[in-house]
C-alpha cells in the first residue's frame, strides 16, 4: 500500500469542483496536490486552466514535471508498471487533461482514485487487465514520487 494513495482515497465521495483545493470540493489536480500535502509534500500548485481543460494539456504535463519530476513512462502505458502511488495524466479524446492517483483494486489490479467531473465526486475505478478506457482514454505519463 502507498502513502499517497491511501491519503488520496480519505477524499472518496469529496464533490467534485474546477479548481477544487479543499477537503470539501476538489478537482483531479487539486486531489493529487491536497493528497501529497497530507503525506508532508508541498508541490507548487497549477491552477492556469479554464473550464475546459483538455485545451492546455501540454501546460498540465509540464506542470506536472515541475512538481514530480520527469515521468518514468510516457504513452503508450503498458499497465503492468502502474503502482500504488503513482501519479497518471490522462488523454481522454483529446489533449491530455486529467490526474489521477494510482491504487490498487482488491482483485489485484490497478485502480485510478480521481475526482472525475462527469461523476461530480471524488471515486476509485479499477483498470481491469484490458480493459478500454472510457471515450478512448488512455494513460499519457506515469510519474513515480514516492512519500
């Protein structure tokens, strides 16, 4: 089990809100940077997106480099290296644009704690050896900081 994910997960059912930095409301970004800060972490903080994200995907994986550090594996993710505690950025049809924390699924397999904004609330889904994303998502950069 992984600091990170298990501080990720305290925020399951958290409302789901752009720019969302607090325990009540959060976005992907913001649950990843609230996730690391619980585990004493502070990363600076990217908050230069609007309301539709997938339009600064590039901003978001290089702010991502800048607080992780470069990204053990970029697209294509075989899953098989994914672990407890990694961070992921995700392309879902277009530029990539969200964040999600790594877990794993009690069967074994990874699972992505992410505060989804189509489901409106922080939740873990299981990634299912060859399971497709939903909407042609898949796994852009693998980033690997551990607490």
């Amino acid at each position: 089990m992984s600091r990170l994910a298990d501080a990720a997960r305290k925020y399951m059912g958290v409302r789901f809100r752009h720019r969302g930095r607090s325990p009540q409301a959060l976005d992907c970004v913001g649950l990843a940077w609230l996730a690391y800060k619980d585990c004493g972490e502070e990363l600076p903080d990217y908050r230069l997106y609007g309301a539709e994200p997938a339009r600064h995907g590039p901003r978001l994986t290089e702010a991502m480099k800048v607080a992780l550090g470069e990204p053990i594996a970029v697209e294509p993710v075989d899953h098989s290296i994914l672990r407890d505690g990694d961070v992921v950025v995700i392309r879902y049809e277009h530029e990539p644009h969200h964040v999600a924390v790594i877990g794993t699924h009690p069967l074994g397999y990874p699972s992505l704690i992410h505060a989804h904004g189509v489901y409106k609330r922080v939740l873990e889904q299981g990634l299912p050896p060859g399971l497709k994303m939903e909407k042609g998502g898949a796994i852009t950069h693998v980033f690997r900081r551990p607490v």
